[in-house]
C-alpha cells in the first residue's frame, strides 16, 4: 500500500512487485484510494501483481492493482500485470490517468467467478504521445463480468490493441470515447473458435499483423 499524500518521483526506473496472500484485500493500492498520491517514472514504470489469497471481496472497489493516483512513464513505458488464482476481486481498476511516453501495457488473467467483478475496468484516462496502448485480459467468470470494461479518454499515437478473453462464448470488451475516433457505442465481441481449422486461420492472420 502506498502512504497517503505520499508523492513519488523515480529519476529512472520505477519497479513494484506484489504478492498477495490469505485475507489480503490488495495488491498495489494507494492508501484510503486517494487521488493525491501520483507515482512518476523518468524511465519505465511497472507494476506486478499475484493473488493466491481468499480475501479479495467481490465488489468493484477492490482490485489486485487499483491505481487511483496517476501513474506517469515520462520516457519510458507503463506496464501493469495481474495473476491472480483467486476466485474473487477485480484485476485492476484504472481511477486515474495512466500515461507512458512509449507505450501502455495493461495485462490481466483472472479466476474471479462473481458477477459484475471485471478483469479491467475503471474511467481513468489512458495516453501514450509516442506508442502504442495494449489492453489483454482473460477472467473466468460467466457472470454479468466483462475482461475489459473501459470508459475512459483512451489516446495512442501508434495503436490501440484489445483483447478480451472469457469462459463463456462470447465476451464483450467495452471502450469509452478516444481522442480520434469515437467508440462509445462500440461493443467489440469477442467468439472462440467454431474449430480446429479456424483456429489455425485466425492464428497465422494474428501472425501477419
């Protein structure tokens, strides 16, 4: 956890590795939630997280990394990472602006069962001036529970890559208004595939770029 008020400034590379455990509710968390708490990096600036825990409740306000003060990359690239076995508690829960000069990494994979308990979710601002922003999260739940629930101003000057992975047949990523285009209204659904044969296909496409 974080120390309220507490202001961080790293003159190169900026390292969290967090390891949650028994009734732990959070992984990487700014004290009380604050919004006064920013973490910025001269270099790259990551976060990882794993759960083996039992502790996390299933409600939207507790995530492995729930960043509610901006996270800044001001040359480098933001990276944040979530494993957790758990069977409950959000991935991560963007409050906040996240912004990497060279890019935006977020990457979740989840057991969380319960309903309305996404993989990343949140209407923190996402930006990165000079690359790319990827967004990859994979949940168990078949629950009223989205792998990417996004509303927020998403801006990346070389790309924005989504994927969004679920239990059931189909899982809905959701996205909210970026600088260039405007996806407020757009749903991108994700399917398996029907077999072995596609399967093949949609990987060698993927493959190509």
């Amino acid at each position: 956890i974080q120390t309220s008020a507490a202001t961080i400034y790293a003159g190169g590379n900026f390292v969290a590795t967090v390891k949650m455990s028994g009734a732990a509710s959070w992984g990487f968390v700014t004290m009380n939630q604050l919004t006064t708490s920013p973490v910025t990096a001269y270099g790259n600036l990551t976060i990882t997280a794993s759960n083996v825990g039992t502790g996390m409740a299933t409600v939207t306000n507790l995530a492995a990394i729930d960043v509610s003060s901006a996270l800044t990359s001001v040359t480098g690239s933001l990276n944040l990472t979530n494993v957790s076995d758990t069977v409950s508690g959000m991935g991560i829960r963007i409050g906040a602006t996240l912004s990497g000069a060279s890019g935006v990494t977020l990457a979740n994979t989840s057991k969380a069962t319960a309903a309305s308990v996404d993989g990343i979710s949140g209407a923190g601002t996402i930006t990165s001036a000079n690359g790319a922003v990827s967004v990859t999260s994979t949940t168990a739940s078949t629950l009223a529970a989205q792998a990417v629930n996004l509303s927020g101003l998403i801006t990346a000057k070389t790309g924005l890559t989504v994927v969004a992975n679920g239990t059931a047949n189909t899982t809905i990523a959701t996205l909210g208004t970026p600088q260039d285009v405007t996806l407020q209204e757009v749903r991108i659904e994700c399917f398996f595939p029907a077999d072995d044969r596609s399967d093949a296909l949609f990987r060698s496409l993927a493959a190509k770029g």
